[in-house]
C-alpha cells in the first residue's frame, strides 16, 4: 500500500482506494494484463531495467516508513542459520551470509527498492505498455533489484552467468559486480525449505 502511494503509478498500477485497517486495496485494471512472461527473457531484461529505473527514487520525507533492505537480510540470515544442521556446503552458506549483512551497508545510494520485480509481476495496460503490480518496497541497493528477475531466468544464469548479469548491470547503469554479488549471497544463503544440495547451491558455486 506505501508503496503504490509513493510511486502512485509511475510505473506501477495506481491505488484508486484502500483501507488501512483490513489491508484492502482497490486497484486500477490493466487490460490486456497478459504479464511480460509473454515476451522472450532478453526482451525482457530490456522492460525490466526501464521499469527499474524509474522506480528507483529515495523518499523525500525524513518521517517516511519504508523498512531499509537490511531488516530483510537480517531476517533471512537468522531464518538460515537456524538450519544450519542441514547446510551441505558450510563455507559456501557462510560465504553468503557474510554477504547479506555487508552488501546492504556498504551501498553507495540508497533509493526505493520493489524487491519482487520479475516479468510475472509486470502486465500489459493501457495507460503505459507496461505497469508494475505487486511491489515490496524496502530502501537499498539499486543493485540488488535486479536479482529477482535473474533468478527467473535460471537457465540463462546456468548457461552463462556472468554474461547474463553484465548484460542487466549494463540495462540499469548498475555495477555488475555487484549484482553478481547480490545473486550469489541469494543463492547461498536465503532460507529454504530444502537444504539438500540442490540447483541454487550449484548456481551459487558458479559465481564464485
């Protein structure tokens, strides 16, 4: 809700009404809706980083309330280390929780992140070609943005990573190197379900 308030439309859907008590929303409709997943992935790496870019500004209000991307890491961090136990590769898990507690201090700007931007929660409208739906505002590193839409597009990440994220990191004007270090710290230590030793650790060993 804060944040379709604060970008209120540009580039997202707009908020016509809500309630804050109920957490009800009512939103404006996209039509055709059809989502960006309807378009090849370097088609879309290209909408993306324009819709990302014009999301990243920082609040002008010193008494906004958007939560800083390291109350989510910090989260995450505790969330895995109660599964240590289940960890198959400990320097690996280790090696990306360090990352998650440093990456979010050591940002060069601070701008207002949607966290969840990926081609499923971008549709086709009528007011713009394309509009962001489902934003989960925290402020941080522009570079992390850009891991949602790089881990949903595994196969590319496989086949080419490095390739892959300095393509996005060219799109955004962000550092590559970053972003790279953003999706290996995702990849190695967000919480899971499932620690065996699964296609994320393996992804995560290639960008090492």
């Amino acid at each position: 809700m804060a944040g379709l308030r604060f970008w209120d439309g540009d580039p997202t859907v707009r908020l016509l009404a809500f309630d804050e008590a109920s957490g009800a929303l009512l939103l404006e409709r996209c039509r055709p809706g059809s989502s960006l997943r309807s378009l090849a992935e370097p088609e879309q790496d290209v909408v993306i980083a324009c819709l990302l870019r014009r999301l990243w500004r920082r609040p002008e209000a010193a008494d906004h309330s958007f939560r800083r991307l390291s109350v989510m890491t910090e989260f995450w961090a505790k969330e895995t280390i109660a599964g240590r136990d289940r960890w198959p590769d400990q320097a690996l898990v280790r090696e990306g929780l360090e990352l998650l507690r440093t990456l979010p201090e050591s940002a060069r700007c601070e701008v207002l992140l949607a966290t969840d931007l990926h081609a499923g929660n971008v549709l086709r409208a009528e007011r713009e070609p394309w509009l962001v739906i489902d934003p989960k505002p925290f402020l941080g590193d522009p570079a992390y943005d850009a891991t949602q839409h790089l881990l949903n597009c595994p196969e590319r990440l496989r086949a080419d990573a490095r390739g892959t994220i300095a393509r996005i990191g060219d799109l955004l004007g962000v550092d590559a190197e970053r972003i790279r270090l953003w999706t290996f710290a995702r990849l190695a230590a967000e919480p899971r379900a499932e620690w065996a030793d699964s296609a994320q650790l393996k992804l995560a060993r290639s960008l090492t």
